[in-house]
C-alpha cells in the first residue's frame, strides 16, 4: 500500500522508487580485495538494489576503489567516514540504506552470483522468515576454494544457536525485525552479529539455505590471534545475554572451554650455518 509520503511524492513528480534490497559493504583498508568484493556484487542475476560502500576511514586506495564503482553504476553509493571501528560502521552504514531486505558483504569476501536471487525469493515466498542465511565455502587469497564452512553441516535451531554461530554468510533479513530487536548493538566491540541473531532468531522464524553461495576469504590480513580470542570472549558475552533474555538463567550457565594445540615442526637452517 502507497502510504502519503509516497503520494505526495508522485503527486509532486519527485517519486522515486526505493530499491526492495540494500547491500551493506564496510571498508577498511581493503584495496587488495574490494574491487573483487563490489563486482561481485554488481555482477548479482537479481539486480534490484542498492550498493552502501561505508569507507571507515581507510588510509590506502579503498576510498578511491569504492568512488570508481559509484561513478560507473548507480546502484553503489559511497559514504566516507572517519574510522569508528567494525560495529559502529556497520550500524550506521545500514540506517543510511532503504530497503525492505538488509544483508552485508564483507570487503575482502565474494557473493556467488545467484545469492540476491535465491534468498530474496525466499522472503518474498514465506512473510513468516525474518531471516535466510547461505552456506559458504573458504577461500584464500588467490580464489581458491579452501574447503566448506563447519558450521553449514549445523542444524539450525534457537537453542543450538546458543552455542553453536552457524547462521554465518551470506544473510539477508527483513529490515522490520532488524528494526525490531534494535538493530546492531553498538556495544559489542565484536561477535555482533552473532547478538544480532541470537535476539533475531527470539522474535522471528530464520531459514537456512543449504547451497554454498558466499566465499569467505582466509588470509594475512584477516584477524589476529589477539582479535580472535577477543572474538571468543565477546561471543561468551551474546550467549550470556541471551540466557538472560529467554529466562534460562536459572537452570543453565555457561562454560566456555578454549583448547590450544600444540605442534613441532623443523627448524629452517641458519642462514649462516654453513659459511
């Protein structure tokens, strides 16, 4: 239904038609695979919808990367910003977009061509699903595929999700229950997505897409081994929450069990152990 501000934007001959998808790409000093990231993106079978390039204050090409996409195809549109970090972007990039369905690449990953197409459908055919996620394989630096996700072999449900994350990539969700639950919770320095979805999958039916339609890149610049353990800890911190919310609190509390593992390998020969 056309409500009065559509009206009175036909009427005035300024309507424009809002695009039913908007695709979110935050951008920090990514000019070795932002250029891959957007194309495959523009190069989508489902070509209804708009491009956020949120440049969080790069200090390498990517800004100019983002501009040069933007000037070529008016789906993209570039947002540049002083750097806030992951989740503040993240959050403010998406209420600068209008679509009806919402989902982000990251910069240095890659859609599969069909994946606008296939889970688009998806919503449109079940108004019940405020959420579809794809499975999604590994790929190094030079496209090759590195093997699939673990957690795509995951049944999903609500309480597996509490402690298993395998509503991963790609996602595409209805802003209405975004909007819902609050959308990004800038208070997670990481893991917020997995908070997003853990209060999403509370207020809504999320369905999984079992074909592998996102490629998660692996390589230097992914995060450290510092980064990744801060990932575990703020993880822990959505977990505990959601207990809180669904008034579990009372029979279960978590245990978080971090392995390490060990290993020996060869030493490389001194440079000068045999002058």
């Amino acid at each position: 239904m056309i409500n009065n501000d559509q009206l009175r934007r036909i009427h005035t001959g300024i309507y424009i038609m809002t695009p039913p998808v908007s695709v979110i790409m935050p951008v920090y000093n990514r000019e070795d695979y932002l250029g891959a990231a957007i194309e495959s993106v523009l190069a989508q079978t489902y070509r209804n919808f708009e491009l956020l390039i949120w440049d969080d204050g790069s200090s390498d090409h990517s800004l100019r990367i983002a501009s040069y996409y933007a000037n070529h195809d008016k789906r993209v549109r570039v947002v540049s910003a002083e750097h806030q970090g992951q989740t503040r972007a993240l959050k403010a990039a998406i209420a600068q977009t209008t679509g009806h369905y919402l989902g982000w690449v990251d910069s240095d990953d890659l859609l599969e061509l069909t994946a606008l197409a296939e889970t688009v459908s998806i919503l449109d055919a079940n108004p019940d699903v405020g959420l579809v996620y794809t499975d999604h394989q590994f790929i190094d630096a030079d496209n090759v595929l590195r093997g699939y996700g673990v957690s795509c072999k995951i049944p999903y449900s609500k309480e597996r999700l509490l402690t298993d994350f395998m509503v991963f990539h790609f996602r595409l969700m209805r802003r209405s229950v975004y909007d819902q639950v609050g959308g990004i919770n800038e208070w997670f320095d990481r893991a917020q997505d997995y908070d997003l979805c853990l209060r999403l999958s509370e207020v809504t039916k999320i369905q999984h897409l079992p074909k592998p339609l996102y490629y998660y890149r692996v390589h230097s610049d992914n995060v450290s081994h510092q980064q990744r353990v801060e990932q575990i800890f703020w993880a822990q911190e959505a977990i505990e929450q959601a207990i809180q919310r669904r008034g579990l609190a009372e029979r279960y509390e978590l245990e978080l069990r971090i392995n390490a593992n060990y290993y020996l390998r060869e030493k490389k020969p001194s440079s000068h152990c045999c002058k």
